[in-house]
C-alpha cells in the first residue's frame, strides 16, 4: 500500500490502514486461526520497541511480536503484541454485544465459503454471535460471519455472493484484512471526525430501519431484531475499500459505551495502523481542530519498516489510530 505523493493543501496525506495491532495474552491460538486456518504466513517475530511501549505509557515493560500476512499481499497485515510488565492490562470491549459503542470492533476478511470456514473456525474455538447471514449490503450479496475467539478479538468472514468479487484471484482461505468496523454512538458525528481531522472520502453508506424478523447478524433476539435499526458508512483517505473504516450504529438497541479502554496497552483489537506523508502537518492540524494527540509524536523502530515517526488519534468513540511516517522521509 501506498501513500498517496501529494501532501495537498493540508500539508500532509494518510493511506487506508496497513496493518491492525492485536495483543494477546498467548499468541498461539491467533496463530492457529491467521496461519493455521486462515493460510497466511509469519512475515517477521522479534522484541517490541521499549520506546513504543514508553511511548504507550509502560516504560518498564517488555514485549515479543509477530506480524502475520497473506503470502500473496503487502497490506492488511495482523500484528500479534504479548506484554510483560504493561499492568493494567484490561479487555478492550469486555464481554461486549454487537450493539456496544467503543473502540474497534472487528477486522473483515473475505472468505470462498463462509459455511465452511465456520466449521473449521469453531474447531478452533471461535463461535459466533449467530451462524453465517446473507444479507443484502445496497446493491452486494454477501453471507457474514461475526466470530469471537481468545481476547475477544472479532473477525467478520465475509462470502461475496453477488455481484462477482473483483481483484481477489489470490483468495484461497483468509484475505488480507481489507476493511474494520467500528460500533458507534453518532456515525455522523465519527464521519466527522474522519472527514474534517483525516481528510477521508466517503465510500458507500447503508441505512436500514430494522433487521427483518428471524435470525439476523448481530444476534439480536428474533423478536426484538425489527426494532434495531442499522446505519453505517465505509471511509476510507482515497475513496477505496482497502484499509478503509467502516462507522455502525444500531439506532433501536441501547447499547454500552465501552471507550474507556479501547487502546493499548490493553487485551484485544488494539489499533489499526495508517501511513502518512507529512505526519507533522498532520500533528499541527490534528490539534486545530481541537483533536489532542492521544500518543505524542515518538521515534520508533517497526519491522519490516524500519526507523519511524508515529503518532495517535482517538476517535470519537475511543478508536485508536496510530499514523508513521519514515523517518528517511522528514
């Protein structure tokens, strides 16, 4: 993935998200779902920076990571992170529904055959919030799977039923990670923030009144499932669906506001990642737009990247995102 060469009249310009940073308490069972089940490789395994996890405000702790990919893919990347010494350490969106607002909520892959993958999924113990739906996304068919395994960490398989899915002849079980959803209070109010701090485009959007009588994605009980409504929105810096942020609220369900701990250094969905050009431009507007820096602006060393400038956002429903640019580009 690329970052677009031209700053603009902002001064700076932000690719969709590279990679989402996921922190385990045990690495293995990840491993068997990405690698094991999802067929994708280890692109590298080594120490975390002490100064990310200054940076994270644990100074004294220590911690070992592993970044996972589609063999085929440079994007949409997992990075598995296990800390020591990083207390307190909490679940983020502990013991959630998929109608509580609050930091990220899944990372989407596509899939062939989502029945399929869910039977091999379960072997592994991931279960869903219901089994596979199809359901109609505007003008696409698709068959979702909303799945939780270790550190409640949620995945959405995705099936394209119709129309034929283009620009994906390397789908064999697991995708790149090509989208992540956030649940949210206000989805114009998170648009916002994305498009008046970030500069993201609208890619499509969606609006339902209610989900039909029956079984229904989230789970909902089937009685109540015509009463929660859907709006949700998909933004991505260029306009594209690759490393692009979906905003979901469910009007009609009062969920949990489960903000105050979506971040790291806490179990689970971490952050998504962004590449930038021109990070300080963006710092400097970030901060006129009455948006502080959730991280300040550190020097880090990321593998496979190498020397970086970061910085972290919080969205406004406690996602956190964090923007590197490399150093060699200041």
């Amino acid at each position: 993935m690329t970052v677009p060469s031209s700053t603009g009249e902002r001064g700076f310009a932000i690719g969709g998200f590279r990679e989402a940073v996921v922190i385990v308490r045990d690495e293995t069972p990840h491993l068997q779902c990405w690698v094991g089940n999802g067929g994708w490789v280890m692109r590298h395994e080594g120490d975390v920076d002490p100064q990310l996890l200054a940076a994270w405000g644990r100074p004294a702790a220590s911690g070992r990571e592993w970044l996972l990919a589609h063999p085929d893919c440079d994007t949409g990347f997992v990075r598995l992170m296990r800390l020591s010494g990083a207390e307190p350490q909490r679940d983020i969106r502990a013991d959630d529904q998929c109608w509580d607002s609050g930091g990220i909520f899944d990372l989407n892959v596509r899939v062939l055959d989502v029945d399929a993958m869910a039977c091999s999924m379960r072997a592994l113990q991931w279960h869903g919030a219901a089994p596979p739906i199809a359901w109609d996304f505007g003008t696409l068919g698709v068959k979702e799977w909303l799945v939780r395994g270790p550190d409640n960490v949620r995945l959405a398989l995705i099936e394209r039923l119709h129309p034929p899915l283009q620009g994906f002849d390397h789908l064999r079980d697991f995708s790149q990670v090509f989208n992540s959803s956030q649940l949210v209070r206000d989805v114009d109010v998170a648009a916002a923030f994305y498009r008046d701090v970030l500069g993201f485009q609208l890619v499509s959007q969606y609006e339902s009144t209610g989900f039909a009588a029956g079984p229904n994605l989230f789970g909902a009980p089937p009685a109540l499932a015509p009463q929660i409504g859907l709006k949700l929105c998909i933004v991505h810096p260029e306009g594209r669906m690759e490393g692009s942020v979906e905003l979901v609220a469910a009007p009609g369900a009062c969920g949990r506001d489960l903000s105050a701990d979506a971040g790291p250094p806490h179990f689970g969905m971490a952050t998504l990642r962004f590449p930038v050009r021109g990070i300080d431009a963006l710092a400097r507007h970030a901060e006129a737009c009455g948006q502080p820096l959730a991280m300040p602006l550190s020097t880090v060393a990321l593998a496979p990247y190498g020397e970086l400038r970061l910085l972290a956002l919080q969205a406004p429903d406690g996602a956190w995102l964090e923007f590197y640019e490399p150093v060699s580009a200041g």
